[in-house]
C-alpha cells in the first residue's frame, strides 16, 4: 500500500462499495501529473483513517478494498509556532506533519518579523494547509493536520492552559519528552520570547537542551521527541 499513489479526498462514502467519480484536482492529480490511467490502482484517503484501495476507470475510481493503517500516533500532539520567516515556516509544517502532528498553530509573538495582513491571512493559511496535505500523502499519514491561526501567545496559552512552551531562558529545568497524553508544543519565532512573554509562559518552560537551534530544527527535534519518534 505504501507504494500506491494516494491522495487526500474528503467525502468518500463509508462504507465505500460502489465506484464514485474524482474531484477535479485528484483527477488532475492522477492523469495529468502521475499519467495514471484506467486499470492503474491508487490510495484515496479520506481524512478519518481509512485508505481506501482503488482502482481508476477513467473519471471514476472503483473500490477494491478498504484498510486502517495504523500510521497516526496514538494521541493529538499540536504544535503551536510563533511566525517565523516564510521559509522557516513552511519547512516547519512539512516537517512537523511528516512526523505526525495533529494540529498547527500559528501566531504572531513579540519579536515576531513577519506580519501577517489580515487580507492575507485566508490565502496564506491555504497555502499552509497545501503543504501539509502534500506531506501528509508522502509520509503517508491518514489523518490531516488541522493548520489554524491565532491572535497570540496569550490566546494559545487561554486556549490549551497546560501547553509545554520551549524556552531559550538559562536555568529552565525540565527537559521535553515523550508525551503522555494530548500535547500541545509552543514554539517561539527568531528572537526568542519577549520579557512580557516569559512571564506568561512561568511554569510551562521546557528545554531541548543548552544548545540554541534554529526555529525549524527546534521543530522538529521537540516533535520528534514528544511523539516517540
């Protein structure tokens, strides 16, 4: 299965017995971009767990078996980031889907440098959802991360009062790791947290370590770490 072309389509019908037609983009997807025809077998995935083998008979995909990977981790770790550069961010999401994440939060923090327009923030949060479907369908997850935006750390901070919030502060004990349950991750941008935002943050410091990493290594390393990986 993890050699089939697969692709994320909500709405497939469960049970998924009678053969259905692609949505335009998947369609596009599997003949213009992949040149799969009909009689080629690909992966549709639903979004709820299932992956759904199918095989294509020109805009229509025949199902043939339906499985439940087990390839989500056993409980939601969410990763919130302080907006960092474009680049910074983008790597970010890739690599903290690909891990396994069950949400991304972004906010503007302090000494955040990019700013977000309000105008702006529809097309860019797609563009964030973009990245994490495609690095969900190549690491071959079933579930979707949930790529949401909010007003700031103290808005995250209302939202999951029991956060673990990374901090470059010298004396900060606890070191991350593997979570236990429902896990959220906060994630500061380039510059680090604010005075006023270490006061926020009080008990909920966690380190990595005595070495200061770049944003998106930071990421990944505390992903990584609280998800078991």
């Amino acid at each position: 299965m993890r050699a089939l072309p697969r692709a994320f389509v909500p709405g497939v019908p469960d049970p998924c017995e009678a053969p259905f037609e692609l949505p335009d983009e998947e369609f596009r997807k599997f003949h213009s971009v992949l040149r799969l025809g009909t009689g080629d077998e690909v992966a549709l995935l639903p979004g709820d767990g299932r992956l759904v083998r199918c095989r294509l008979e020109g805009r229509s995909a025949v199902p043939v078996q339906t499985l439940h990977p087990q390839t989500e981790a056993p409980f939601p770790v969410t990763l919130a980031l302080g907006l960092p550069k474009p680049e910074k961010l983008e790597e970010s999401v890739r690599m903290a889907t690909e891990l396994g994440v069950a949400g991304v939060v972004v906010f503007p923090s302090d000494r955040t440098v990019v700013r977000w327009e309000p105008a702006k923030l529809v097309a860019k949060l797609d563009r964030l959802r973009k990245i994490a479907r495609e690095a969900a369908e190549v690491s071959f997850r079933t579930r979707l991360p949930v790529v949401e935006s909010v007003a700031g750390l103290g808005a995250v901070l209302e939202r999951w009062p029991e956060a673990l919030v990374l901090s470059e502060v010298e004396g900060v004990g606890p070191r991350l790791g593997r979570a236990e349950g429902p896990t959220t991750l906060i994630v500061g941008p380039e510059g680090g947290w604010s005075p006023r935002e270490v006061d926020k943050i009080g008990s909920r410091a966690v380190t990595l370590g005595p070495r200061v990493l770049r944003v998106d290594t930071a990421v990944a390393a505390a992903c990584s770490l609280a998800l078991g990986n």
